[in-house]
C-alpha cells in the first residue's frame, strides 16, 4: 500500500509504496485524490494594503479654539477593506480596540491633564454608528477635536503623540464577502507640535465663525466636528446655538440632545443654567397626543437636565425640582427623587425621608438611592430599617445602599426572603451600635455628567 507522511520540515509529501496489499489500487487513487487536494491552494483572506497617518488641521491656534486632527486611511492594495467609523465624540471608554489616542505634553515635557469627567453613572455605551467598505485607491478620513483629550489652557508649544489601531476586514476570496475577524490592523502613528496664542474675544469669535456657520444648516458636511466644537468648548457668544441643538425636536436624529444640554452646563453661565431649568421644567414639552416614544424622548432629556441642576447643587434650582416632583409623572419622579441627595439640604432632606413611607415602591426605593447621595452617616439608620420592607426590591436596593456606604461586607442574598432579611437587619444593627458612634462614610471620587 501507500503511505502519505509529511516531511520534517513540513515541506512537501513524501510517498513511500508497501509491498503485498490487497488493496493497492484502491488505495492509490485515494492516496493521489489526498495529494491532489493538499496542493491546491486554501481560500484565504485576500492581502490588505494601506496608508494611515494623522495631521494637523491647524497651527498656530489660541487658547480655546478648537484643535482638530485628521485621521486619513487609504486603500494602496487590489482589493477593498472594510472597518467600522464613528462619529467624532470621544468616548469613555478607551480601551476599546478601534480608538483613537493622543498624549498631549507642555514645552516643559510634563503631561497635559486629561479633562475627560468620571462619569457618575459610568461609561456611555458605544459611539461606534457605522461601517466603511474602501475601495482600492480611496481614502477614509475622519476629524478629532483633540481639546477632548487635553486642554490647551495657557499659550506655548504643546507636543502631541497620536496613534491609532484599526482593525480591518478582508475580502475572504471563497465566500466573496468581508471576513468575520479582522485580518490586519492599521497602525498609524505621528506627532506633531500645536503652537498656542493668548486669545481675544475677536479672535475666538473668528476661530468660532465656521462652526456656527455649518450649525445653522445642519445638512451640510462637518456638522458632527461641530457639534463637537460648540460643546467642548462653549463660549458666552454662542449660548444660541447651544440653546438651539438643546432645545429641537426630539425626533432630531442628527445629534445628540444631552450634549447640547452637558455644553450649557461647562458654559455655567446664568443664562446657560436658566436654559438647562427650562428644559428641566418641561418647557418645550410635546403637544397632547405625541407618540409615545416622543413623550418618552423628552422625559429622558428632562431627566439628564435634572441631574445636571443636581450636580451643580445650587440651592436656588432647589426649590424648582421640588415644585416639580408635587406633579411630576411616574416616567420623571424618580430622577427627581434621587436628583434630591446632590444638595446636602434640609429640605431636600426632609423629602427624601417622607418618600421611604409612600405606597409606591419606585418612590421608596429611589428615596433610598437619593438618600445613600448625601454620604451622611444619619441615613444609616433609616436603611437598615428600610431592611424590613415588605418589597424584596427595597430590601435588596437599601441592602446595596448600605454595603456601598459603609463598606461592610455583610451579605444578603440576591433571592433572600422577607425573613431572611430580618435576620440581616439585626447583624446591621449590631454593628451599628458598636460601629455608630466613630463611623465615617465612605467618600465616592468627584463625578460629573458633563
């Protein structure tokens, strides 16, 4: 008979014939049939070729005019690629393996602090929206504001490393479609120097000048980047157009509504938080008989309005949310509820407390999470009384709010009955008497929202 071995090396077949087999013929077809088929070449992802590299849009600029850099890729191979765009936000999370990334260095060498905030609810999601198929010899580009990743506060020389890694996809010359997995990354990597002037108000008004321009027609190309641009770096003299992208209709799919709300509130001008109250308050409210999901759009940027008047703490919007909450519908009542424990004030204190007795157990427990806000070693015991809830979603919400205030690693379980609980509600109390008296709550880093 005949046998197939592959050399040592791996290159190549080598065949060796075995004298006395009954079966040789048989064999030997079969054998050639095996040859046959390992020579034939392996459908495989055809080979990417490319160009990537960043630049410099614009040198010298002053102090609070947008910086922008452009990432270009283009298509030096026979076959088209495809990778995933996105739109030119950055977002929180930058570990994610298609992002850009720019360290941004003074004169002296020392590192520009990163103004990105920690959000307080953490990461928001993905601002990946679309693919790119690039055929041979075209070019993708795309626009970074890079004042999101370093702030270029003072006049000087700033030095910035930019580099990217994107994954690209091939044409799998079998299927004839893009493979599943990506079969190369496009590295680019550059650097280059952003000379800073002293601003004036003219200059930052002529810097400003194209953006407002493209913002009033929000088709025309570069709307994003300047969405981008009026957000990031909101000036007192375009408080209109902030105003405008915060207030349109909330069917408006070409940008994002809290962005224009987070932008009012860098600005923090009076004005600017007088807008934020007016969204807040449901000013712009949708007419009877809106489709849901409209009602439902507006609730949400009333929603982040509120929290931002929260997270401000001013005393004097207070009162406002507190008239509101009075007749605020089931979709709103609980962002204000918990909106509450942002302002370390009595009567914000006082309503907080009255709502672990409503009969709503969406009340009870946003009072619980507003109340865990305050950091306030007062509230312990009127968690660990929330313990004895007749709603196993209370008890488990005061439970996370205790542990997460205190620390303790007392447990509970996720599926815990109503008499279980009590038995976890008399360890909290025990360890409350001795602990009571010297507790400290525990301090959550500074967030902000916008």
């Amino acid at each position: 008979m005949w046998a197939a071995m592959r050399g040592a090396s791996g290159g190549g077949i080598e065949i060796k014939q075995v004298k006395g087999s009954p079966h040789f013929c048989a064999t030997r077809r079969l054998l050639w049939l095996a040859v046959a088929f390992y020579l034939l070449p392996v459908p495989a992802p055809a080979q990417v070729n490319y160009v990537a590299r960043f630049t410099l849009d614009k040198s010298p600029v002053v102090a609070g005019e947008p910086v922008f850099c452009t990432f270009s890729i283009q298509n030096t191979g026979a076959q088209p690629f495809a990778f995933a765009y996105r739109n030119p936000m950055r977002i929180a999370n930058s570990e994610l393996e298609s992002e850009p990334n720019f360290v941004v260095r003074d004169a002296a060498g020392r590192r520009v602090a990163d103004p990105a905030p920690r959000r307080c609810g953490g990461a928001k999601g993905t601002a990946v929206y679309g693919s790119v198929s690039l055929p041979p010899g075209q070019i993708h580009t795309e626009r970074w504001l890079l004042n999101q990743w370093a702030r270029f506060a003072r006049a000087g020389k700033y030095r910035v490393h930019a580099e990217r890694r994107l994954p690209l996809l091939g044409i799998d010359e079998a299927r004839r479609e893009f493979t599943g997995s990506p079969v190369a990354f496009a590295a680019a990597l550059n650097e280059f120097t952003v000379e800073v002037a002293v601003p004036t108000e003219a200059k930052l008004r002529s810097a400003f000048e194209p953006y407002e321009k493209v913002l009033r027609k929000p088709e025309a190309k570069g709307f994003p980047e300047s969405v981008e641009a009026v957000v990031t770096l909101p000036q007192p003299f375009l408080l209109d157009e902030l105003v405008m992208l915060a207030s349109a209709g909330p069917n408006e799919r070409r940008w994002d509504r809290e962005r224009a709300l987070e932008g009012l509130a860098r600005l923090g001008t009076p004005e600017a938080w007088e807008a934020i109250l007016k969204i807040a308050r449901g000013s712009d409210a949708p007419v009877q008989g809106a489709p849901p999901e409209t009602a439902a759009k507006q609730d949400s940027l009333r929603a982040f309005a509120i929290l931002l008047l929260a997270e401000r703490g001013d005393r004097r919007d207070l009162a406002s949310i507190l008239a509101m909450l009075s007749g605020a519908p089931d979709s709103l009542r609980g962002d204000m509820i918990r909106a509450l424990g942002f302002f370390r004030d009595p009567r914000a204190n006082q309503a907080l407390f009255d709502r672990l007795h409503s009969p709503a157990p969406a009340d009870r427990v946003n009072a619980i999470l507003g109340l865990r806000n305050l950091e306030d070693k007062n509230v312990v015991p009127a968690l660990i009384a929330m313990l004895n809830d007749p709603e196993a979603q209370v008890r488990q919400v005061a439970h996370f709010a205790l542990r997460n205030l205190t620390g303790q690693a007392i447990q509970l379980s996720p599926t815990a009955s109503a008499g279980e609980a009590v038995g976890v509600a008399r360890s909290w109390r025990a360890w409350w008497q001795k602990q009571g008296a010297d507790y400290r709550p525990l301090r959550q880093p500074p967030c902000r929202d916008w």
